[in-house]
C-alpha cells in the first residue's frame, strides 16, 4: 500500500474516531464501569459516591485516586506541610466506627 | 535518518514548543544532525527559525502532501528528523504519522485533550503506527491530581517519562530563536528535556517497554 494511500485511510479513521459518538478506543478500551468502582476502601457512602464519580471523569479507578490521593498525602507530611487530616478529624472518624471496625455512616 | 512527528489533533497542546526543544536539544546535547519539517501552515518553528542565530537545526517547511517527497530528499542530511504538526487537521496528522518512525503525541493533563488524544491513539494503532505519549504544560509541583492524569494516559498506551512542566524557560528561550539547552542549560526546563529525549530515543530504538 503506497504511504498516500495509508495517510488517506489513516485521516479517514481519526475522522471516524472523531466523529463517533460516545468515542471509545477499539484496543484500549475504557477501564469497565465495575472495575472502577471496585474497591476495598471503607469510607461513608456519600465519600465513596464521590469518590466513584471523580473515578469515572478522571478514567481511572478508586483505587489508583486512593493511591494517588494517599502518596500526595505523606509526601505532604514527609515535606512538612500542614495537611488536611488533622487528629481531630481521626477522633471523628474513629467514634463513627462500629465495634467491628465498619464505618457507621 | 529517523523521522519523529509531534502530534495532536487539539491546538494548543505545545506541539511546536515541544518540537523545537527536542531538536534543539537532539543537536546541542547529543550531537544528532537534527532537522525541523514545519508542516504547520501557522508556521511556528519556521519563525523560531528565523529568530535564530545558531546554523542548526535548520527548519524546512513543508505542505502536508508534499511531506514524504520532503522527507525523501532530506533523508541524506539529518540523522534525525522531527515533524511539527498542525492541530484541527486529521489529514496532516496523518499524513506525518505514516512518514514517521515514531508519533509524539503531546497532550496536556486536561479531560478534553485526554479524549482527543483518546481517538488519535487508536487510529494509529489500529495501523500499527508507533507512537507514545508525553504530558506537556503540567503542573511544577507533583500532586495526586498529576498522578491520576499520569495513570489515565499510561492506559492508552505508552507514557513518556517524565512530563515537560509549565515552566517559563520554554517560552522564554523560544521567544529568543533558542532552545533550553541553550537559555538555561542548567535549568529544569533542560533537564526535562533531556530526559524526555532520551526516554524517547529509547522507545525509537524499542529498548524500553
């Protein structure tokens, strides 16, 4: 196939890409909706909901924003800086657990 | 001679900035025979040129169509070639991406350039064109939000390490017909630069990944 004919094809399938609606990659396909929202984090429901929201517009799942979330967390602490999560807010969280360690919300 | 293309369908990405920073920095910090084919009728790399005062790397223009009879006559010249590319045309980008030994596609950590990257990725491989991709414009400082992007981007194929952040220097020297390598050799920006070279120099050769 002359490299003209290939570039033409290659257009018109960017193009066909582009036009297609929702678009989606044919061999990298968008992470499954379940495999985003698996994950063994334990945390209130209206967390997780965001969480899982954020997952799907980002295209990644829950637990690579935990992940990034919690390594962005101790490089914060390991630099020194005042982070979000104060001993207060782990008392708080810790009185919403029940006895068997699930949340309570 | 090999022949890289910087690549993306939305403007505004930094093609061109990338483009003349890679070339630059293949000349000056490698000693590659480096060459610009400015396919861009906004002509970015060739006014950088023109700015210029060093001899290399030399920028020539060229119309999309008459992009591989360039790259032809011009294999003798350079051992390395790069490709600017304009946004907003699927044709073009095509038309450098077949010519190409390998497709940058430099792409910003947004969700709109995301999905646009999204769909020329799987054009090329749906041609088995070689290609992979590099963050541009992203933040000075990593953050989980860098991070998510990062991990977002790896999931359509290969991530060029590291990302060129929003630095200064890059406009700076650009503004001047220079590269980082020569404003500020010392500088993030550069090193940046190298490194990114150098990562894609690899995957060229396929000595990683």
């Amino acid at each position: 196939m002359s490299s003209r004919r290939r570039a033409d094809q290659l257009a018109a399938a960017i193009r066909s890409n582009f036009e297609a609606r929702p678009a989606a990659p044919p061999a990298h396909p968008a992470i499954a909706s379940d495999e985003v929202k698996r994950t063994t984090f334990s945390a209130p429901s209206a967390v997780i909901d965001e969480l899982r929201h954020l997952a799907l517009r980002r295209h990644c799942t829950m637990n690579a924003l935990i992940r990034a979330a919690i390594e962005d967390l101790l490089k914060s602490i390991r630099h020194g800086d005042e982070v979000a999560v104060s001993p207060a807010d782990c008392e708080r969280i810790k009185e919403r657990r029940r006895p068997d360690g699930s949340d309570a919300d | 001679m090999k022949v890289i293309s910087i690549a993306q369908f939305k403007g505004g990405s930094g093609k061109s900035t990338t483009t003349v920073q890679l070339a630059t920095t293949a000349f000056r910090a490698l000693g590659y025979r480096a060459l610009i084919v400015d396919t861009d009728v906004q002509g970015s790399a060739t006014k950088w040129r023109a700015r210029r005062q060093a001899p290399a790397p030399d920028v020539i223009q060229s119309t999309p169509d008459r992009l591989e009879d360039t790259i032809r006559q011009i294999r003798q010249d350079a051992g390395l070639c790069f490709i600017d590319t304009p946004g907003h045309d699927w044709s073009a980008l095509a038309k450098a991406a077949v010519v190409s030994d390998l497709t940058v596609i430099a792409t910003r950590p947004s969700e709109f350039d995301r999905e646009t990257a999204v769909q020329v990725v799987a054009a090329l491989r749906q041609f088995g064109l070689r290609h992979l991709i590099l963050l541009t414009q992203t933040p000075h400082r990593r953050s989980s939000k860098l991070a998510v992007w990062e991990e977002a981007h790896a999931r359509m194929g290969v991530l060029a390490e590291p990302a060129l952040t929003t630095l200064q220097a890059f406009q700076d020297s650009v503004t001047i017909g220079l590269g980082v390598e020569e404003y500020e050799p010392n500088g993030r920006a550069a090193h940046e630069v190298r490194v990114a070279l150098a990562w894609i120099l690899d995957h060229l050769d396929g000595g990683r990944r």
